[in-house]
C-alpha cells in the first residue's frame, strides 16, 4: 500500500536534485523502500531531512547493498 499525500503518474522519475530529495523523503518516511536506487541514495543522504530512526536504517539499507 502506498501513502503519499499527492499523486503522481505511476511511471515518473524525478528530473532535478530538489525533485530527488522529496521523492526519496516520501520514500522513506512511508516505508516503501521497493524499487530504491542506493547509488543515488547515497548521493542525496546528507540532503535528507529523516528523523533518526530513519537514518539508521538507510545505514541498514547501505551496509546490506554495500554502498560505501
């Protein structure tokens, strides 16, 4: 089940870095982890406004991917 507070299509992709960051936020905060690209997590890790629960299990998430 997905809970996001605005639809968007199915099949969109974020475009610029401002876009990313709220895609992954809502990503994370509502759990729905299926389909993360760790490479780009990594990427926007230090931009992402997460409490810090959700942090330590994007650290979870890395260490399980190996993504340094």
């Amino acid at each position: 089940m997905k809970l996001w507070d605005y639809k968007i299509k199915p099949k969109w992709k974020p475009t610029n870095p401002t876009a990313w960051i709220w895609y992954l936020e809502r990503k994370i905060n509502y759990g729905d982890w299926k389909g993360l690209n760790p490479k780009i997590l990594k990427k926007y890790q230090n931009r992402l406004r997460l409490d810090p629960g959700k942090k330590l299990l994007l650290k979870a998430y890395f260490d399980q991917y190996g993504v340094r």
